[in-house]
C-alpha cells in the first residue's frame, strides 16, 4: 500500500494529485445502501461481517474513491463494555443503560476484544474484496463522544448531563474516559493486526468542550490511545468536530493527519502544524447540493489554494448529508481525480 495515493499523502510524501474520500461515503445517500438497509437492521449490518463488507465497498465500486472505510458505527465500543445499544430510524442510537453513576461506571467492562471480533472478521473479508487495489481505512469513536453517549442515553443538543459529570464530579470521568480510552486503544490495534491500512479516530462532539475541558477531557485520552498504537505503517488520522479551533493542540497527540472542519483556511492551519503531519478536508459538505459548476469551482478553488503542499488528502468537513444527491458526489469524485498539480 506504500505506493497508494492516500497512504503516501498521509505520511506528507508528494502526490500527483490529492487522494480524495469523504466521511459517511457508504451510507444513506446511495440508493443502493437502502437496498440493504430495507432489509436489515443497522447492527445486523455491522455485525454481520459479509453485509459490512458489501455496504464498505459501495463507495468503491460506485464512487471510485481511493480509500475505502470500514463499514462500521463510532458506539460498538459502548456496547462491548456493556451498553444496551439500539438504533431507531429517525432518532438514532440510544443507549437504554446510561451511564450516570459510579457503580454504572464500575460495570463497564474493558477486556471486550473477543466482543468485537465481528469487526476483525469484516475487515478481513473487505480485504480479499479489495484484493490491495486501496487502501482501507479503520475508525473509533474517541472517549469523549463514546462517554457523552453513553452519558445522555443518546444524541444530545447541550450535552448538559456529560458536562455536569465534567464539572460536579471530574474524577468519575475521568474513570469513564479512562476505561473507554483502554478499550478504544486494544480495538483500533485489533482492527490493525485484521489488516486495515490506517485508522481514523472520531471525536465528533469535540466542539461542545471548551479549550481547557478539550485539553483535560478529550484530547490527553487521544494522546493516550494514539500512543499505545502498532502504527508501524500505519497512518493515524485524527478528526474532531472544533478541528479549526483545537488543530494546534491535536497535533501534540502526533497523529499523522488531522482532519479539519470547514470553518477555517486549510493552508493557513497546516502552515500552523507541525513539518510532517499532513492536513485532510475540508470542503463544506453542503456544497455538494449546489450546482455542478460550483462543485467544481470549489473543488479547484482549494486545490489551487493547496497547490505545492504535500500531505493533502481531499476529504469534506464533516459526512455526507443522506439527501445529498449521488449523481453530484459522483461528479465531485470524477473533478477530484482528473485534476494534476
């Protein structure tokens, strides 16, 4: 995989073009990812390495996009350590077992890898589909996320009772985050001893904490994990939702790509990182309801502006929205690919 044009971004070697993927490309905008989902329930999908492998390679076979991610959900995580887990169309996940007090937190279990083989298993399967064409991408929910979850029982507007744990009672989470940040450790080198090419860590709440409750809540918990990584070759990709604001501050965890929002200038950021690690974004994803003349417009209007930087992968600012048209992220990926520095 040395020689795909994702990995060698991703270690800030120089490309003829950016590499390009995007957050949720194998889900709700394809209609032939409801051709499965209308059949099976989201954890079945997950859970059932040969479906997992059908919806990952979707993007693949439909997009041509030169990375593909694994199929999978940031919250399997949870539910290893003992969360009743379950997703209703049109709400979400929920979890019915919150996790609002110490003895809930002393029943989280942490040695679950056995648990998640079933994504070992996935991983194995898309890679004999993929047979080494590209490379594919593994992920995890970051502990923060995972613990604001597992907190409010499901998706939260305020996240109102993970910050009064925050706040009222650091110590308690500081022991759920460290619990989470074990298990998410063990399970992203599970997912790299099944062979995935790089790993994604996901802290899509991130922007709910301020700077000091992001340094001592989310981003010591990724120094953590990123550290205990067999990343031998492996690149680590850290994202979060706030990654214009807390960029400078990831970059001490020593990922090798950081991930950046949509709200920021993507020269200026990397000019502000590190030599060596690279930058992936950051389109707005909304421009992709817009017309073909202005997704193309945007697409060079970036390009030109990353023009002689090494180490860009083109990816959006956050996922695909499910009511994006197709037919336009296919076009996205078609300007992507026949353009050369």
């Amino acid at each position: 995989m040395k020689d795909s044009l994702f990995i060698k971004a991703a270690f800030s070697e120089k490309t003829e073009r950016p590499p390009v993927w995007m957050m949720r490309q194998a889900g709700r905008f394809m209609p032939e990812y409801w051709e499965i989902k209308n059949q099976y329930s989201f954890l079945e999908m997950c859970k059932t390495p040969e479906l997992a492998a059908d919806v990952t390679m979707l993007p693949v076979d439909l997009l041509g996009i030169d990375a593909a991610i694994l199929f999978s959900d940031i919250l399997v995580t949870g539910e290893a350590m003992g969360g009743d887990l379950s997703f209703t169309q049109g709400v979400g996940p929920k979890f019915a077992n919150p996790v609002r007090t110490q003895a809930d937190i002393d029943n989280l279990q942490t040695n679950v890898g056995d648990r998640l083989q079933y994504v070992a298993d996935a991983i194995k399967v898309i890679q004999q589909r993929l047979n080494g064409s590209i490379p594919l991408i593994g992920f995890a929910g970051a502990p923060f996320t995972v613990m604001s979850y597992l907190i409010e029982g499901g998706s939260s507007k305020d996240f109102k009772l993970t910050k009064l744990m925050l706040h009222n009672h650091p110590e308690m989470a500081h022991q759920l985050l460290s619990k989470i940040a074990t298990v998410t450790a063990d399970y992203l080198n599970l997912q790299i001893a099944a062979g995935v090419n790089a790993v994604q860590i996901f802290d899509s709440w991130a922007q709910a904490l301020s700077w000091d409750d992001y340094t001592e809540f989310s981003h010591r918990y990724i120094v953590e994990i990123i550290s205990k990584l067999n990343r031998k070759d492996i690149p680590v990709i850290s994202f979060c939702k706030g990654s214009s604001v807390f960029a400078p501050l990831m970059a001490e965890a020593k990922p090798d790509v950081i991930s950046i929002d949509w709200n920021v200038d993507l020269l200026d950021i990397k000019n502000r990182l590190p030599q060596g690690i690279a930058v992936q974004g950051n389109l707005d994803p909304h421009i992709l309801y817009a017309d073909k003349t202005v997704i193309k417009d945007r697409i060079h209007r970036l390009f030109e502006r990353m023009r002689g930087q090494n180490g860009f992968i083109f990816n959006l600012g956050h996922g695909i929205m499910p009511d994006i048209p197709f037919d336009n992220v296919k076009y996205a990926v078609e300007v992507i690919k026949e353009f050369r520095y």
